[in-house]
C-alpha cells in the first residue's frame, strides 16, 4: 500500500515537472509572437514539443486514475494511517492543479497573440492582393487603348 502510495506520488512530481516544461514552451511562444518579426519555424518546434508533452500529462493522468481507484477501496478503512501521504498527495493535487489553471491561463493569452497575428497577415494579404490588382487592371486597361499608328494627312486630293 505504502509503495502505491508512493507511485502516485511520483506520479504528482513528474506531473509537475511536465507542466513547468509546458509553461517554459508557452513562454516562448509568447515571445516568438510578440516579437517584431515572427519566426514560424520556432513556434512549430514549441507546438511539437508541447503536444509531447501533452501526451505526456495525458498519460500521467491515466495512471494515476487507475492507480488511484484500485487504492480507494483500500484506504477506506486505513486513513488515519496513512493521513501524513494522504495530506502530501493532496497538496502535490492543489499543486498540480494550480499549475493547471496557469498554464491553461497562458494558452488562452498565446491563442489571442496567434490569432491577431494570423489575422494581420490575412489583412496584409488581402492588401497586396488589391494592390496586384489594381496593377493588372491598370496593365489591361492600358494594353486595350490600342496604339494607332501616327497618320499623316494628304491634303493633294
């Protein structure tokens, strides 16, 4: 009991690890999109290695769930016994979960960068496209005026 006990907390500290790796990662995609300009190629190594680690907690949480439930049933009658690991993991879960919030609070201001710089690039886009435009429309409306050639008048006639 005492050595599950113990697994789950090592599961909490990895959990924990993890997630001040996933912060490390929202940082620095913060900093790519608050920059002057924008380097794609760093941003999509922070994404992969952020959904790594994703995966990561994922898998984390599914074993401390099933982990959890098996020694549920078992601490029912045992708590006083075991209350200074119960009292530690309960702290390492406030942990986790405070963690948690702060790291979902950094991707939701990282989703507000991404968007306002995709959606500055879309306007910049759509500005070149007009200006392409108004370059071909003048090219063809010119090509179509046609050029006559100079013509002298014969006035012997």
């Amino acid at each position: 009991m005492e050595s599950q006990l113990t697994i789950l907390s090592e599961s909490l500290d990895k959990k924990l690890e993890v997630l001040q790796k996933i912060q490390e990662y929202n940082k620095r995609q913060e900093e790519v999109f608050s920059a002057e300009k924008v380097d794609m190629s760093l941003f999509d190594d922070a994404v992969e290695e952020k959904q790594r680690l994703i995966d990561e907690v994922v898998r984390l949480d599914d074993g401390f769930e099933i982990m959890y439930e098996k020694l549920a049933r078992e601490l029912e009658g045992n708590r006083q016994r075991y209350a200074a690991q119960i009292r530690e993991l309960q702290a390492k879960v406030a942990k986790v979960t405070e963690l948690s919030v702060s790291v979902q609070a950094q991707e939701a201001r990282n989703k507000k960068l991404i968007e306002s710089y995709f959606a500055k690039e879309r306007s910049n886009i759509g500005q070149r496209r007009k200006s392409a435009r108004s370059a071909f429309d003048y090219y063809k409306s010119m090509s179509s005026t046609g050029y006559t050639q100079p013509q002298m008048y014969d006035s012997k006639k």
